[in-house]
C-alpha cells in the first residue's frame, strides 16, 4: 500500500485533544481501546502496544508542554557489522537522512539507474588492488555521482522535519542500536509519522558520495580525542572475541575508503523489520489516538525473521592487563571489569556497588579520593549492553602523580567494599538516592524516551525496568560484599593514558567534486505532504509577576518562589550578585568550602548525613554570581538547611585541604591547556573579544594562591550571608511556609555588606581583520571567526531568531548545506548572530568550521562567500519561519526555568517575555526583512580569526590571506606558564 493515499483522508483533529495544559489526565478516566502492557505504579505511566507486525510501541505521557520526544529505535548497531565492513551501521545511519523513491528526487527513475551504476563501480573499485584502476574507477564515481546529485533535492527530509518545528533532529549508532530521535509539536505528531514511514520503509543510497566525505571527517576527528582511544584500547582487551571489542561504531579506515552500497542494502533489508523496531514517544499524547496512526502508516510494514549472530564466548580474564596509550590532552586512566549484559541481575547489582562507590556525594571514592584530594577526579560507572556490561574506574591524577598510583588507590575503594568497610546505611541510601535521581531526571521527555530506548534494546522487560528499585532495596550489605568478592579481583583491564605525540590513524580523502543544491526544488511528497492541515497551537508567554511569587523579608532580602506541582523535590539558592570579577578570593573561597566541616562535623561526616537526608549542597561561582544552593527532598528541606546554615556560620579552615586544593587548581589549569576545546572555545575566543586582558586570565597567580591564608577564605564564606543576596525557592510548600522556616536558620546580621567593584573587560572593535593561530597536535583543523555588532538591542530578535533558523543552525540551514553537503569540505560548520544575556554587551557574528587541513582553505572561502551574500530560497525561507514559529507555540518555560527565564529579561533591562515580541514580528516577516537585517548587520563584516590546528601541517601563507597572523602561546592565553607545576608550600 502506498502510505500517502490515505493521508488526505484523516481528520487533522485526531490527535488535537491530548494537546490541552495539563489540568487533567482525560486517558485515566476513560477505558483504552487498545490492549496495552503497563506495570502497577510505574512513575511514568508507560503503557507498551506491540503491532501485528511486532512494531512496538511505547508511550509515556507528559503534559508539560504541548510536544513530544519522538524516537526510532531498532534493534542494530555496529556488534551487527560485517567484519569486512565495519562502520556499516553508522553509514547507513547518515543515509536515513536522505530521503526515498517519493522524497528528495526530481526525477526518481533516471537517477535510480545513476545510482546503480555508482553501486556497480564501487563493488569494483573492492575487488581491485591496482592504484591505477582504482583511480580511473573513482573518477567515474565522481563524475556520475555529479549526474545523480543534479537529479537529488537535498535535505528535503530535514526541511520537511523542520517545517514542524522540530527540535534536536539527529541520530546515533552504538553496539546494539541505532535511533533516530526529534522533538516535535504535539499537533505534529501524524504528520512526523507519515514522514517517517515513508522514511523507514526503504533505503536510497543518494548523495553517497558526499556523505562518504562527512563520515571520514567523522573518523578523523575521532582520531584528535584521546579519551576515544583509550576507550578503544580497554574494549579491545575486555572483548578479544565479541564485536564489543574486535571492530568499532565508526569502522576502520581501510573499510571507509571502500564502501559497499550493496553490503548495506543487504544490511538494511535484513535488519530494518517492524519486529526488530520501536517507536517510543514521550510528552503531550493521547495514547489511544496515537495507537491508531502508528497503526494506520506503519501497520502495513512487513514482519521478516532477523538473525543475530553468535559469538564464541569471552574467555575469563585471569590477570590483569595493562595497556599504554598516548596524547596531548591530559592524562588518565580507566580500570575496567567486564560483566555480563544489562538484563542480568548483576548489573543491578554493579549499580548499587557503583552507588556505593562514587554518588558524587558520599561514596567511597568521593570521600576518600576526591574529598581528600588524594587524586584530582575520579568515579566509577556501569556501561550495560545487551550482551556483556562494563564496570568502569576513571580517574586523573595530581600533579606529578603516577597513573598506576590512581589506578591503584580506585582498586582500593573496590577492595574496601570486599571487605565491608562502608556503613551499613548505605545501601539503602544509595538506592534512594538512585529513585531520586531518576525522579529529577524524568520531569524531562528526553530523560523519559531515553529509559524506555535502553529497556526495549537491551530486551529488559518493562516490569524489570519498574520494579529495579524495589528489587535493589531488598539487596543488603552482605549481598553486595559477595557479589563483589565474586566479580572484582585481577580480572581488569587498566589502560593508561599518558602524554605523548598523537600517533592517530588519518583517513586520506579522495578528490570530490562539489555537487549542485538545488534550494528551490520541491517533491510532489512534500507537496502532498505539506498540504495536510494539522492546525497550530497558540503561544504560552509568560507573565513573571503571575509566575513567580517575589516578596522580601523584614530586612529587605528578596525572596521569590515558583511551587513545584510535579513532585515533591525542592531546590533552594542563595544568589549573591558578585562573582569573581569582583572578588577572586571569594570565589576561591567557594571553592574551598566542600573540603571544609566544623568543629563538631568533619566534611566527610557532613557529606555523609546530607546524604541521608536525601539533600544535596552545590556551590560555584560566574563572573558575576555567587551561587549557594540546596536541592533534595522536600521533607528534609529543614533539616538541611538548619545543617548548612550551621555549616556557613561555623565553618574551620583546614591548611592541608587548603594546600592540597591550590595544588588541584595549577593541576587544572595545565589541563585546560592541553584541551583543544578549551583552547579554542574558550581562551582563543575570548582573547578574539577581549584582546589581552580577558576575564579568562582574571586568576591568583600560583605565587597569590600560596599566599591566601586559609583562615581569611573561612571568614569569607561565614560573610556568604552577610553580603546582599537574593533567595529563590522551587518546591512543593507556598511561600509563607518556606519564609517562617529561613527566618530561624538563615542569620543574617542588620546591615548587609555592599559588593565590591567589579572589574571592567572593554569588548574590542573588530574594524580590521586579523587571524590568532596556536599550535595543537591534531589531525584536523578548527576555525573561529567573530565580529562584534551594536550593543544589545531587543527590537533585533525576531530577524536574529530568523537568521539563525534559515541561515546557520541545523541541518537544514544554509551553510550546512553549502558547506558540508554541497562541497564536503567540512563535518562541522554553523554560524550565528547571538543574543548578548546582558544590556551592556553586545551582540556577536560567529561562524565557525572543523575541518581537515587541506579543505580549510576552501571551506573559509565557502564561509565568506555566505556571509557576504545570503542566498535566496523562499521555500526553505518558508520553512525555517514556520518552524521557529511553531517552536515558539509549543516550547513552554516551566519549573526552575521561569526564574532564569525571568533573571536574563531583568538583565537584559525588560520586564516582559521576549519570545512574545518574536513570535508577532515572525507573522509578517518575509525575505526581504531578512535581507536588509544581513546587509546591515553581516554583509562586509571584518573578522578576527582564531585557528588551531598542526603548525607543520597548516599553511600560514593561507592564513595570511585573511588578514594578519598573530601566533599566541598557551601561556599568553590563559595568563600562566605551560609548566606551571611547583607543589605549593603547606600553610
């Protein structure tokens, strides 16, 4: 049956109904039509429907906000790979992109045989070791694959998804999956499912040539990230038989530089049944009226026999291995214990013991490693796939610390636990703790849709999913003492990443000769389709002074509050409003404050019963912020705060802690410079903005950290409250009742102390243009441009907002397509007008490229030529504004948000909601508006450039053509010597 038929035919009101405020659960009241698995007391309410054709079909409803979490899981991934052709899944994972016989085709016939012949060459160019054969073969490939691409309509799929107003379009592949995932308007959702039935029910392999290029950039920026060869390096050695360990996601580069098309048709046909399929939707749904669409446009998919391999089992690893692996990024190492798969009852157990050791509060290895600073970080974590798991430790060393002493200390935590050296409280704490984990993290559809992935993949039974915990809480202390004196002895795998060149395998591209995007081009399937009416919702904006309830104290302390109706979790800041611009060493001071107890309570006891209350404390500072904030369970918010209030007033200084955390920080910092992205993202753009005095390099030297004294930043933090501060609650209990209970514990003296000056960072000019380069091993290279506009002015977001839709951001904006699918000279490009948070800053172009060295060169030029002339396509015009308008009908600012949401609006001197402004001046707004925005705030800009990339391999003559290069150290950078590593003397 041909899907589209019956599409015109539907009621656009179908699915209307479920996409109410959230008032009421109208699905409660009423009997189902459908025959659904639930399990009694499942906190999401999932409700499971499996098809004839054995689609399932899992629903989670949540009325937040009027859109849903929409994913395609099916059951594949690269432990499914041939072994002569690894990286398949991932491959064929890029081609869903691509569209069908029906989508993304102007004449479907005459480029079907085109892209036969491409099919055909590429078989040839396997079957052949002759460099000079493969060479003729390519060109032929290159050249035809022109003749195709003329005849394609690209990215029509990601047109028509982001005509939706859908968010966060993408996928991704892993051992045992691939999942297709967007967040679309609730009103959206029959039209997402003719979509995408359509999409799943066969593969085209167009524009594969192109694609071909993203995936080896893909490959060889995996190359630049030592925490990916290391992973690689502890799976090869704990699966020495199973595809976990003996092939990877992104394959090898001898397979990537010969494809088969033929190998993955044959994969897709094979793998790509209903039975092996699930869509799992979480958010504004009517789960009988969603059962009757999946039912109508995915019904007629045809059920197949899927044969999963088998694999010769792992033998026992009887000794430890240790395996070496170097880079310039910062230094670590992995122990790692292989356990059986994530449907066994020892992976709920490694869960808890995971608890028990690392729960970023009271753990073994919190307080004993990180607490005590015996090394810089550290954790473990339980990585569960449907055949075997992994039991990880992950930890990087102090300076001048040895990896096999960190490896060492982290074996240490396990034996303790073999050893039952934890308190006997603990197991059911951490199990608490993990059901209010879960709790916090299911307000969000992701979160929802993501539980529901891993159960349907990893063949958990939804009942086992719901019932974890309670299965967890009958565990005691001696169970867990077993099972880890049974799994955890010199059976590991330790992989030590230490400094050293980066010996990375690069994928060498062939010439490819960039094809023509046609922007105007239209399918009669998107035509057809984009003629059903699914109505629109209207906007939610908020009204802060409805939304928050804001009163004061008698001493003149803000108070505000937003009550939580969802649960009975609470969180509660304390807001200074100076950050480390205005004093470092109050910001040092919050620093330092988790190492510090009191005289009757050690930091590790006071961990320790927070921990049992259920509460947990935060605390950081901004630029311009101090944050103290408490979040946990609303039933002990008393008791934690009459703890913590007790804790800021009779805090003691500790010398050691003081002098061990001074020797973390110089630890960090030399860290920070060994990390590209913080290089680049971080110091090289801000010294673009800044020049050489950059808030980045607003730090105590190591010289002014060892000279603090500990007992002036204990004085600092007992003046957290003495300082002006803001409160700010979310919870369940109203705000009288929250107030009387702070008016015991929160002291605050008569007069409250005035912030300091806060220091000034001046944003430069950008009236000429010039280019930093710095110097990084690396097999790619990156690029930064930024121009600065005028000073932030709120009458610009509706054009930035359509700027940023149609332009720059996601895949179907123009420079993604010019850049990347057009001429495949980049796997990663965006640009972007921001909007500055606050009145006095400005607003910033930013346009930036990942790509190989010698594609640079043309990917700028290709850059350039898009900022300087803005091409035409009302078509996608169209679409880019109605998807930001329908973003804006359907994304609502709720819980927490609504007081960020409102301290940014205040910051930016407005006192209404800005999305308001946007979504009017969207209705009217057409191409030529959009047009002179660029012509006057992007047309003819000068940049500064920030590159990073291989001094050996860049050529600075190129650079040079952009304006002068200025090459910058790390140390004129970040503002400290790349060496800066002296042990600080002890106070």
């Amino acid at each position: 049956m041909n899907r589209f038929t019956t599409i015109l035919f539907i009621s656009a009101g179908l699915l209307f109904a479920s996409c109410g405020d959230g008032s009421s659960d109208q699905e409660s009241k009423q009997t189902s039509k459908y025959t659904y698995e639930t399990v009694e007391d499942d906190p999401l309410g999932t409700k499971i429907y499996t098809l004839d054709n054995g689609l399932k079909l899992y629903m989670s409803v949540n009325k937040d906000e009027p859109r849903v979490v929409a994913q395609i899981a099916v059951r594949t991934g690269s432990k499914q790979d041939p072994a002569d052709a690894t990286g398949l899944a991932h491959y064929l994972e890029h081609m869903l992109f691509k569209g069908t016989s029906q989508y993304g085709t102007k004449d479907w016939p005459a480029e079907k045989e085109l892209i036969s012949q491409i099919s055909d060459l590429y078989e040839a160019n396997r079957n052949t070791t002759d460099a000079a054969e493969r060479k003729t073969i390519y060109h032929k490939i290159d050249s035809i694959s022109g003749l195709a691409a003329d005849l394609a309509i690209a990215n029509e799929y990601d047109k028509m998804i982001g005509s939706l107003g859908a968010q966060g379009t993408n996928a991704y592949t892993w051992y045992d999956m691939t999942v297709y995932i967007n967040d679309i308007p609730a009103n959206e959702l029959e039209k997402w499912a003719v979509l995408e039935s359509n999409r799943f029910s066969e593969l085209v392999l167009r524009l594969f040539h192109t694609e071909l290029e993203a995936v080896y950039e893909e490959f060889n920026r995996a190359q630049d990230a030592d925490s990916r060869k290391a992973y690689y390096a502890m799976m090869e050695n704990l699966f020495k038989t199973h595809p976990y360990g003996t092939q990877t996601t992104i394959g090898t580069s001898e397979h990537l530089k010969n494809p088969s098309m033929e190998k993955i048709q044959a994969y897709f046909k094979a793998r790509y049944k209903p039975n092996n399929m699930a869509i799992i939707l979480s958010g504004d749904i009517d789960p009988d009226a969603t059962v009757e669409v999946i039912e109508k446009y995915f019904g007629d998919y045809v059920k197949g026999e899927v044969a999963d391999p088998e694999f010769p089992a792992e033998a026992p690893i009887t000794e430890p291995i240790v395996k070496e692996v170097t880079g310039v990024q910062s230094e670590f190492v992995y122990v790692a214990y292989r356990m059986p798969g994530a449907s066994s009852r020892e992976v709920m157990m490694a869960e808890v013991m995971d608890g028990i050791l690392s729960n970023g509060q009271a753990g073994l290895i919190d307080l004993n490693l990180v607490q005590k600073q015996k090394v810089l970080q550290a954790y473990a974590s339980v990585s569960a796939f449907r055949d075997y798991s992994v039991f990880m430790l992950n930890g990087k060393p102090r300076e001048g610390q040895d990896l096999n002493e960190v490896a060492d200390l982290l074996r240490g935590q396990i034996e303790m636990v073999k050893n039952g050296e934890f308190e006997d409280w603990m197991v059911e704490a951490v199990v608490n703790d993990m059901k209010l984990t879960e709790l916090r993290a299911s307000e969000s559809n992701w979160a929802r849709a993501g539980i529901m992935v891993d159960s349907y993949i990893n063949h958990i039974p939804w009942s086992q999913t719901v019932n974890q915990y309670n299965e967890m809480a009958k565990l005691t202390k001696a169970d867990i003492v077993a099972f880890a004196n049974e799994w955890f002895g010199e059976n590991y795998v330790q992989v030590n990443k230490r400094m050293g060149k980066n010996d990375a395998v690069k994928v060498e591209k062939p010439t490819i000769t960039p094809v023509n995007i046609d922007r105007e081009a239209k399918s009669d399937f998107y035509a057809q389709w984009d003629s059903i009416e699914s109505g629109r919702l209207e906007p939610v904006f908020l009204d802060y002074d409805k939304a928050i309830d804001n009163k004061k104290f008698d001493n003149g302390i803000e108070f505000s509050s937003i009550k939580n109706e969802n649960n009975d979790l609470f969180s509660l800041y304390y807001i200074l409003d100076m950050g480390t611009d205005n004093d470092l060493e109050m910001g040092l001071a919050i620093d330092y404050l988790p190492y510090l107890g009191t005289s009757e309570m050690t930091a590790e006891e006071l961990q320790k019963e927070l921990f049992k209350l259920g509460v947990s404390f935060d605390v950081f500072s901004s630029r311009n912020r101090t944050y103290v904030v408490l979040r946990g369970l609303n039933e002990s918010l008393e008791p934690g705060v009459k703890l913590f209030e007790s804790v800021l007033a009779n805090v003691e200084p500790n010398a050691e802690a003081y002098s061990d955390m001074v020797d973390g920080v110089l630890k960090k910092r030399q860290d920070d410079m060994k990390s590209k992205g913080q290089i680049l993202f971080g110091a090289m753009t801000e010294y673009a903005k800044y020049g050489k005095d950059t808030p980045m390099k607003h730090i105590l030297s190591k010289e002014e950290l060892m000279a603090v004294n500990p007992e002036k930043l204990a004085e600092k933090i007992k003046q957290i409250n003495a300082y002006k501060h803001r409160m700010f609650y979310y919870g369940p209990e109203g705000a009288k009742e929250v107030m009387a209970m702070l008016e015991k514990y929160h002291n605050v003296p008569e007069t409250l102390i005035d912030y300091p000056v806060a220091k000034q960072f001046p944003e430069l000019e950008t009236n000429d243009n010039k280019v930093y380069f710095t110097n990084y091993d690396m097999v790619q290279s990156e690029l930064m441009m930024v121009s600065k506009g005028p000073k932030f002015d709120a009458s610009m977001a509706p054009q930035i907002d359509l700027f940023n839709q149609y332009f720059g951001s996601g895949l179907s904006s123009i420079v993604f397509q010019e850049i990347r699918e057009s001429k495949a000279l980049a796997y990663s490009a965006f640009s972007s007008f921001t909007m500055p948070t606050k009145k006095e800053e400005s607003h910033y172009v930013r346009s930036y490229i990942g790509a190989q060295v010698d594609k640079l060169p043309e990917a700028t030029d290709a850059m350039l030529d898009l900022m300087n002339n803005i091409p035409r396509a009302d078509i996608q015009f169209e679409s880019a504004r109605d998807a930001a308008m329908k973003q804006i009908e359907t994304n609502r600012t709720t819980r927490e948000s609504i007081f960020w949401s409102y301290q940014i609006a205040k910051e930016r001197g407005l006192d209404y909601d800005l999305q308001e402004v946007v979504y009017d001046s969207l209705q009217t707004m057409d191409f030529d508006n959009l047009q002179v925005f660029f012509d006057k705030n992007i047309k003819g800009k000068t940049y500064t450039y920030s590159v990073i990339g291989n001094e050996k391999m860049i050529d600075k003559k190129v650079l040079e053509k952009l304006g002068p290069v200025e090459v910058l150290t790390l140390e004129e950078l970040f503002g400290y010597p790349e060496t800066d590593n002296v042990k600080p003397v002890k106070n």
